[in-house]
C-alpha cells in the first residue's frame, strides 16, 4: 500500500478550497458545528447539482498541486471546526483514500466522509479511523449493498444516509414503497431524502408515506434552506430533542447528548467547540 507523507499532494484528489469552514451536514452529530470540507475531485463528468460544478470547466481556478497534508493540518488547527469532512467525488473508492485518512488521523482530527452506495470501497480498514460517514443512496437497488456496508462500519461510527432517487411514476412509487420500509428496518440512523427538484404535491404524498414507514428517523430536503420536519425527535422514542434552523442550522434542546425521556445515546462527537464567529463560512449544500 502507498503510505502518505506529511508532504504528500493532493492534486488526484481534492478540488476544494481550505480557507473557510461550513455547517456539518450531519443531523445528529455536533449539531451546530462546523466542518472544514475537502471536495473530493470526481473525474471529467462533473457534477450538475453540486455547488463546486463552475470549477470542474476551468480547474485552473481550482488547482491545489500545492496543498498538502500539512497544510491541511495547518488550517484544520487554525480554523478549529469539529469536523474535517470529504464530500464531492468518492475518497473511499479511490487505491489510496484509506491511507490518505490515517495519515490524516495520526494527528488526532475527527474525520467524516460521504460515499455513494453504488461505489466499491478500495480498503474496507478505513472504517477503523472514520468518525462519521454519509451514505449516499442513488438507486433503489442498492438496499443490499448499503445493509452490508452498515454490518462493515464500527459501531461507534456515526451512520446518515441521504437518499435522492425518487422517481415519479406510479410504477416507481411502488417499488419505493417497499424499497424505504425495509431501509428504515436497517437501523436506528437519520435518513434524508433529497425533493427540492419535487412538486409540493410529490412532497406531501411522498411525505406521508415516509412518516408511516421511517417515524422519527426521516427528513426531507425541499430546498437548501428548508428541511421537514423541523423538529429533530429521538430516533427510539420520538422525544423532541432539538429543532432545525434555516435547514440545516440544529439546535439542541436537550443538555447532553441522552434522551431525556428513554435515556438513548442521540447525539455524537461530543460538544461543539466554541469558535469566532468572525471567521466567514458558507452555508453546506448536499
């Protein structure tokens, strides 16, 4: 295996800036915090609906050959968020993103990840130095696939899994039916399901069905700024435990990370660090 060195360039990987922080993208964990966001490069097909899409016409405007894993480091110390997150492109699949995040873990940063279901992981050890990971789920028949990848992931790794393949027809709707009240079986995690390019008639039909099968574990992303419900219930009992703010802005309404009503762990990654909030950061968007 390739081992990273401090010096090691990141140009194969990451096509992301480093001089801001954002809002963790993860509802149960350090909610209110902060991420400093690495995306990950994802080859010539770009991407239509992300943020960073501009960048992938004129990566000249984007090149980072001279960011390394000590730079990463310096600004991670300097900005101080509670989280270091790969988005974008998919790390895990990548030879060498195993060795990329331990050699980002030996200097004791919290490391989450998003990655596609439909992916191969390169090295299945990775799950040993993840904190927390997103699972992105854009095919129906990748119920097999994410199971498998859940029973892989170590139990104090915290699990979100974001869904934004819904199709329209009635054929479709079916199969969805099925499809998300067997993914909601899968375990007591959030699941988001990405609507904003939806009908507020497709929203509320397909809301319902998603309060029937998934209770307290669904939300539904309507548009960047606007997640439902707002409320955020214990994934066991229901208890309100905290609300959304401007989408994804959580706030807790409870003082640990337990239930109040059931005594159920709810919350991960422990207390958000208290940082200036002169230090300008965008807003994430999934």
């Amino acid at each position: 295996m390739t081992r990273f060195s401090d010096e090691i360039y990141l140009e194969d990987y990451i096509t992301a800036s480093i001089n801001s922080v954002e809002l963790i993208p993860l509802t149960y964990y350090r909610p209110g915090g902060l991420a400093l966001t690495i995306y990950v490069y994802s080859g010539e097909k770009g991407c239509f609906s992300c943020p960073w899409k501009e960048y992938y016409g004129s990566r000249k405007s984007f090149d980072l050959r001279d960011i390394s894993i000590t730079k990463i480091i310096k600004r991670y110390n300097e900005l101080r968020p509670d989280l270091l997150f790969f988005s974008g492109g998919d790390l895990l699949s990548k030879k060498t993103g195993a060795d990329l995040i331990v050699a980002l873990k030996k200097y004791g940063v919290d490391i989450g990840v998003k990655h596609n279901a439909s992916m191969v992981i390169s090295d299945r050890s990775v799950f040993e130095n993840l904190d927390a990971i997103l699972i992105e789920v854009n095919s129906l028949t990748d119920l097999g696939k994410i199971s498998r990848l859940i029973e892989s992931i170590k139990k104090s790794t915290y699990i979100e899994i974001l869904v934004d393949d819904i199709g329209e027809n009635i054929s479709e709707r079916l199969l969805f039916t099925v499809w998300v009240k067997d993914l909601c079986r899968l375990g007591s995690f959030a699941i988001g399901f990405y609507m904003a390019d939806k009908s507020e008639r497709f929203i509320e039909s397909y809301s319902s069905l998603l309060q029937k099968f998934c209770e307290n574990k669904y939300y539904v992303i309507t548009s960047h700024h606007k997640y439902i419900p707002e409320t955020i219930n214990c994934l066991y009992c229901g208890a309100s435990v905290g609300r959304r703010i401007d989408g994804v802005v959580i706030k807790k309404l409870v003082n640990d990370d337990k239930c109040p009503k059931c005594g159920s762990k709810i919350f991960f990654g422990g207390e958000v660090k208290r940082i200036s909030r002169k230090i300008i950061f965008t807003r994430i968007i999934i």
